[in-house]
C-alpha cells in the first residue's frame, strides 16, 4: 500500500463502493445503500452481506497520530467512514477502564443514548439522509431503536420504531422523548411489517430486512472506530471479547484492525472472541457446522439484547479471520460479571457483560493484554427494578441504621 495522501482533509470520505462478502469480486456503487445483502451471491437461504470499499491510499497522515485539535466523534475517523451526511451527538471516544492484571473494559455506555448502537446509527441515518429518505424504520425493542430515534430527530427525520410490550422502562422513555412512532406487535410480525413500511412509505430501514441477517450495507463501518480507538490508546490487544447477537459489531471491530493491518499502521488483529447466550448461540453454531449462517431455537435468556435466532456471515468472517472463537455464556455467568463490573463502578445491562463472562471462562489460557466490550448501560435491563426499591428508614432508629451500614460492611 502505498504511503496515506496529506491532501485529503480529515473530512472527506473515501467511500468507493460495495462490494459482496459472499464473492469480494463483486462490487457496486455506493449508492444506494444495499439493504437487504449482495442481489447477486445471495441465495434463497443465505443472505450475503456487502461491506464499504475505500480508496486506502489516500487516507490522511496522521489520522491515526494525536487526538490534539481533531474532532470529536465519527467525525474524527471520517476518510475510513461512509459520507457522514447526518449531524452527530459525539458518539464514540468511550473510555478503556483498567479492571487489573492486563484486562480493560471499553465502556459503551457513556455514548450519547448510553449504548454501542449510537456508533451505527449515526452512520445508518447519514444513509438514510444521502438516500433522501423522509424516515428511517427499525425493528427493536432496545438500544437499536433507541439510538435510531434519536439520530433520526437529530437529522430532522421521521422515525417508526417497531418494538413489543417487553420494551424495557428506559428505552420506552427515550423513544417517547425524541417522537418516534412506537408500533408494539408479536415478535415474528416485526420483520414482515418492516418490509411492508419500506415499500408503503419509502422509509429507510435501518436494521434487518433479510432472512439470514445482513443489516445495513453502511452499518457496521460505525463499528469500525472501536477498534481505531483501542488501537490509538493501547495498541492491537492480544484479544477482544464482545457481547454477539448478529455479528455486526463483532464484524465492525475486526475490519477495523484490519484496515489498520492493511495501512501498515498495526501488525496483526487481535483474536475475537464472540459471547453468545448459551440459550440460543447462531454464530457458534454456524461455525460449528461450517455453514455462512444458521437459525437456532432460542430458550429462555434474561439477555434479550443478544438473544438471537439468527445469525449472519459477517460474524463468520470475523471469527475465523482473527483466529479467535465462538463462546456461550449462561445467564448465570453473565450475572456474575455484571456483579463484577459494578464492583469496579461500571454498571452494565446484563446483554452487556457478555464480554467479561466470556472472558472469564477462558481465564488466564488468553493472552493479555485483553479488552472486553460492555455495550449498554444497565438502565437498559427489563428487570431493571426486579431487586425492589429500598424501605424508608426512620432517622432517629440508630438500632436500624447501624444493623443495615454493617451489613454491607
């Protein structure tokens, strides 16, 4: 590759195209935005997702040199990003705590609506912007819809949220908020009536339309700045473990390193470790059978926000090319790292301690030093209030006082 162009302005995208993970010889424009996966190598049981081609050669110097006067948000990775189109909230730029003996938390939870998906959105509704659609439709009943509708009122956009009455208490106060039209119906209507408002209203869909899980063409590139940014504050780690529900994050982070191998900026990628709930678990599936993408039966799992019958190639390519591997968590695992994340200040949704519950599984057989994604604030729960709320406590019974202090001693 040859030496990154000066004459780039660090606002500039260097799209070029799409192009098809099911055959990478197969490419298209840049426009439209190709949401339901690659027309050519999809076939009636798999989707093929297509990523963002870029021209690399001309990536700015020391882009990936210096937070000093850049800007903040996606902004700052622009050239590496399709055209950001849409304004931003200051997504990104999350902190890396250290929890000890080489292990850091990327905390997620301090985006703009506290989770991971403010990194695809505010790329998603640029496309939706550059597309010259009114409106963007999701199918969530979480952080997705969350980050969608506020991105969308950010952009001045319409936004349909498809949900269902198990939306949790803080999702359904963001969605209130910033205006969005919340349509709560059975879980297995939400694709179906999604397809129907993209062909009825020409809405842009920002999440699935596909039977095996694509997503949307421009979407995991938002997903990409995580692994800039971990690189630019501790290097290429020796792994990465990340919450799994369809892949794109999982996707997002290793092109990312990727493209810092290819930038000759970086040496390897890290090993990806995907942490799927042991209720359901595609991903490890379809690596186990040696097939693109799978669906599975999904048994009970408090971790609603990974909890997926249906994977998606993305998180295949990322598995196997990194040389890392597919991991299931209970939920009693996930329960003990959350408990341990707050132990260290962080409190995270239960879908969000995936990655440390992984972790803690393969122990110190992994090399350091590691980073575990937490990707959503615990806020985020539907047993949000399970725990109850506190009794009121006379001031003046000490006897009480003293008896509860101590037993939290």
């Amino acid at each position: 590759m040859t030496s990154p162009s000066a004459s780039v302005t660090s606002r500039d995208s260097l799209a070029i195209g799409q192009r098809s993970l099911g055959d990478p010889s197969v490419r298209f424009p840049l426009w439209p935005p190709l949401t339901a996966g690659c027309p050519v190598t999809s076939t009636e049981n798999v989707s093929y997702p297509v990523e963002v081609d870029y021209a690399y050669d001309e990536v700015p110097a020391g882009l990936f040199t210096g937070a000093a006067g850049q800007p903040r948000g996606h902004d700052r990775w622009a050239p590496l990003l399709p055209p950001l189109r849409a304004p931003g909230l200051g997504e990104g730029g999350t902190p890396l705590v250290p929890l000890g003996d080489g292990l850091w938390i990327k905390d997620e939870s301090r985006n703009p609506t506290w989770s991971h998906k403010d990194r695809i959105n505010r790329v998603t509704v640029s496309a939706a912007v550059g597309a010259g659609a009114e409106g963007v439709v999701v199918a969530s009943s979480g952080n997705h819809g969350a980050s969608a509708a506020a991105y969308a009122a950010r952009a001045g956009l319409r936004c349909v949220v498809i949900g269902s009455t198990e939306t949790p208490p803080a999702v359904e106060a963001f969605l209130r908020a910033y205006g969005a039209v919340v349509l709560s119906v059975p879980v297995d209507a939400r694709w179906p009536l999604l397809r129907r408002i993209v062909e009825r209203f020409g809405y842009h869909p920002v999440s699935n339309v596909t039977p095996t899980h694509t997503g949307h063409a421009f979407g995991p590139e938002g997903y990409k700045t995580l692994a800039y940014e971990i690189f630019t504050e501790l290097g290429v780690p020796g792994a990465v473990f990340l919450p799994t529900g369809y892949g794109e994050l999982l996707f997002g982070v290793w092109k990312g390193f990727a493209e810092l191998v290819a930038l000759g900026l970086a040496d390897r990628v890290p090993r990806l470790y995907s942490c799927e709930p042991a209720a359901g678990g595609p991903l490890a599936a379809a690596l186990r059978d040696g097939v693109p993408a799978t669906r599975v039966p999904v048994g009970e799992t408090a971790a609603y926000a990974i909890g997926s019958p249906v994977g998606g190639y993305r998180g295949v390519v990322a598995v196997r090319e990194s040389g890392g591997a597919a991991l299931l968590v209970s939920d009693a695992e996930m329960a003990a790292a959350r408990a341990e994340l707050a132990g260290s200040g962080l409190w995270a949704e239960l879908s969000a301690a995936a990655g440390l519950a992984g972790y803690r599984q393969l122990g110190p057989a992994v090399e350091g030093p590691v980073v575990c994604v937490s990707t959503s604030s615990g806020f985020k729960d539907r047993d949000l209030l399970a725990g109850g709320r506190s009794t009121e406590v006379d001031p003046e019974d000490w006897a009480e006082v003293e008896r509860r202090v101590g037993a939290t001693a």
